[in-house]
C-alpha cells in the first residue's frame, strides 16, 4: 500500500513568516481535477491522478498536507470554488508547494494562470511538481509554465471553434446535431458523430396521423393531446406521456418533412439526409390549421351574462360563442349561445341556449325574485330616477306587485335585461346574492 506523509498545517503562520523560514521544508497540496468536458474526456480520473501523484510523492519524499478534489471546468477564471481556496490559503501560508498531474489541471485560462505566477512571483509559492516536471520561482521555469499554461487556453479557444466547424460538416451531410425529433431515433450502432438519424417504427406511424388529424379534420392541439394520451396511449422515448407543448412543437418542425434550421434562428437551412415522416404539402397543411386565428373561444367576447350563471351539471360557470350563418340569398345571421365552460368536467354535456331564449327567461325571472335580491343594492336605487322615462311601459303590466317601490325595482331590472348595455345587464345580474343556474336550457335561482 502506498505510504505518504500527512503533516498537519500551521494555525496563524502569514505568508512573511513562511517566506522568511528558508528551513520549513515545502508543504503540498495535492490537486486533482477533471471536467467532464468533451477535450477531458482522456484525462485521467480523479482517483487515478491521486494515485498516481501519490506513488510519486512516495517516491520522492514529498510532504502532502492535504489532498483536494474538484470535478470543475477550467476554462473560465474564478470559477473553481475548491481552486480558489486553495490559492487563499497559499497566500495564507497553509501551504507553498502544489502537486497535480499536469499544468493544465491548474489552469486553461489567463486569469487562473496569472494568479499562480503571481504567488510564485511573491514567494508564497516555492514549488509547482507536476508528473516528469518542476516549476520553482525561477524566470526560466515560470516562462515555461506560462507557455504551457497558454497552450491549455489556446486548445481551450479552439475547441468552440472546432465543435462548430464539426457542426457544421454534420449539417452539411444532412445530419442535424443534437436529440432527434420525437417519431425518429439516433442508429446506436454507429460511431460517434456519424449516427445516422432513423425512423422510429413505434412513434413515427402516431406521428404522421398527428398531422393528418389537424390536416384534414382540423384538430386542435387539445383534442391531439387528449386522444395521444386516452386513445393511443403514447409515449416519449423516456416512457413519460407527451404534453401537450410537445404536441404543438410537433406540428411546428420542418425536421418531419426533410428539412431544418440550425442554429434555431440562424436562418440557415439544411436538407435532411433522414426520411421524412410526412410531405412537405401536409406539413404546411396542418400547420396552416394550427397556426390559424383561433376560432374564439367562449368568453373571449365581451358577452353580458359570461360567468354569471353556473351550470347546474357539473357547477362550471356559463360561457358564450357567437356563430354565423351564411344564407344563399347573401345574407348573414349571428347567433349567441350560452353553454357550460366545462372548467371542472370536460365532459360536461349539458345543452347550450341560445342568448334570446335565455333573455326571455332573465325577464320573467325578475316576476319571481325576491326583491330584497335587488332593492337592497343601493346603486339600483340611485338609478330608479331614469324609470320615469319608460313609465308608460309600467302601467301596461298588470302582473306587477301593488307596491309602487317594487313595481319600480322590478320593472327597472327588465328594462336593463332588455335594453341596457352589456356593463349594465352584467351590473345588474351581479347585484344578486343568488346563483342563477342553468340546466337543461331552463334557468333558476339557486337558493
């Protein structure tokens, strides 16, 4: 078993004091690191440059006070938590000698570099060991270590510039860099950086219905959701089911009909050596109808009485759509229908009203309601002054209460249900203190 020296480290000792002690012999720290960064990927393990450095130190006689690990890229300065403690205690004088394999391990940038020349040239760094070489603060042995430190960050600059140009080749062959789409697979088989990109026999068939159903009978994303994840049952290469933004990224990437854009908003476009899933007519075809202004959906519109009524199926609040009529003589008809929003069951299949039907229903209402209902709202009150510009319309009505307030109240709420504006028949609708709920086309109080 390889035997080495652990000695402890001296407690308050600053760097003059150590600087001045030419006896006190150099105390290591044993530094290993590795990235798992494409240019490390032959670096030796940790554990192997600890032990290889240790069997050296063995050898030598060395004294390691401490050993350090650290999985950390260097290709940034002042990234390295465990680095830069290592060089505060150095200038600490808790140590003034470093062993690591290589100079690289230290340092593959400028900054890092520039800070261990630094101690060296302050004398709180006596001595860098590395695997067959020696660095001390000597202008020989100091320019060495900066050459091989600025080779490490020159390897580091053009590796960027080595991935792209690899990129770009790749591009160019046709083969797009990165995760294939869903429905395709990578060809395991190959060797790194000529994977050929497959069709996935399983997904690729549920991939192309995908398209078809919005295509050709107009699906939306929602419905393609719902039927992957009831119907088919579908899955991603993880075995997780699909979301629902997943299904829209589907519907929305030319990888699927043969070609693509790398970078993503470069605006340089590749043509896929891959077979493609679907054509380029349907591709455009389903993305037309994804893509499209979205039919409006209830409550969008500003309707009067959205979200004042409830369901009495499943206690959802009541929503709107307008819908349109083309006639064959030219003309165009809008009709308004009231129906359940399906926010607590989507499977709600309660009836829609249409907005007359309903109307005429609010109306009556007004004959049954308990006036407290309104007469307690003062705002209603405050508005009773413009009734007396339709009172003819009061005198007509035979089946009112005798008392002349409620007459007053109860035939001001029509004339808003019949006459106001949207803001208003909403105002007047959410004075009540009762639900209205609508089932089975009919409306009630719910008490």
């Amino acid at each position: 078993m390889t035997q080495y020296q652990l000695s402890s480290i001296p407690q308050g000792q600053n760097a003059a004091v150590l600087e001045a002690n030419l006896g006190v012999p150099t105390r290591y720290c044993l530094y290993a690191r590795k990235s798992t960064e494409q240019d490390e990927y032959q670096a030796l393990s940790i554990d192997s440059q600890v032990k290889e450095m240790l069997e050296m130190a063995n050898k030598e006689g060395l004294n390691i006070a401490e050993i350090r690990r650290e999985s950390h890229s260097a290709k940034d300065s002042g990234q390295r938590p465990v680095f830069s403690k290592l060089l505060g205690d150095i200038r600490q004088g808790a140590f003034n000698g470093i062993l690591c394999w290589a100079p690289d391990r230290l340092s593959r940038n400028a900054g890092d570099l520039g800070s261990v020349v630094d101690l060296m040239d302050q004398g709180l760094l006596k001595e860098i060991r590395t695997h067959g070489q020696k660095f001390t603060n000597n202008s020989n042995e100091k320019f060495l270590l900066m050459i091989l430190g600025s080779q490490a960050k020159l390897e580091n600059d053009h590796k960027g510039e080595n991935v792209k140009r690899g990129l770009r080749a790749k591009c160019d062959l046709g083969w797009r860099p990165g995760l294939a789409s869903l429905g395709y697979v990578h060809d395991k088989y190959a060797d790194k950086g000529q994977k050929k990109i497959l069709i996935d026999p399983q997904r690729a068939p549920v991939i192309k219905e995908i398209f078809e159903k919005v295509a050709y009978e107009n699906w939306s994303g929602r419905d393609l959701y719902k039927w992957l994840i009831e119907e088919k049952k579908f899955k991603t290469r993880k075995g997780k089911n699909i979301t629902l933004s997943m299904v829209y990224r589907v519907l929305t990437d030319n990888f699927y009909y043969g070609e693509y854009e790398y970078p993503v908003g470069s605006g340089k476009w590749y043509k896929g050596a891959h077979d493609p899933i679907v054509s380029r007519e349907l591709f455009m075809k389903a993305r037309e109808n994804i893509t499209a202004p979205p039919r409006r959906h209830p409550g969008t519109i500003d309707f009067a009485f959205t979200k004042l009524l409830y369901c009495g199926g499943c206690g959802s609040t009541i929503s709107a759509e307008e819908k349109f009529k083309h006639q064959k003589n030219g003309n165009i008809h809008r009709y308004v229908y009231y129906h359940c929003s399906r926010g607590k069951d989507r499977n709600c299949r309660e009836s829609a009203i249409r907005e007359e039907d309903l109307m005429e229903q609010l109306i009556l209402l007004m004959d049954k309601i308990d006036i407290d209902q309104l007469a307690t709202q003062e705002k209603i009150k405050k508005e009773l002054e413009r009734f007396k510009k339709f009172s003819a319309i009061v005198g007509r009505d035979s089946n009112l209460p005798k008392r002349s307030s409620d007459v007053d109240i109860r035939n001001y709420a029509k004339y808003v249900l019949s006459e106001g504006t949207k803001e208003e028949k909403r105002e007047l609708l959410e004075c009540l203190k009762s639900r209205i709920i609508l089932k089975e086309k009919y409306i009630s109080i719910n008490k």
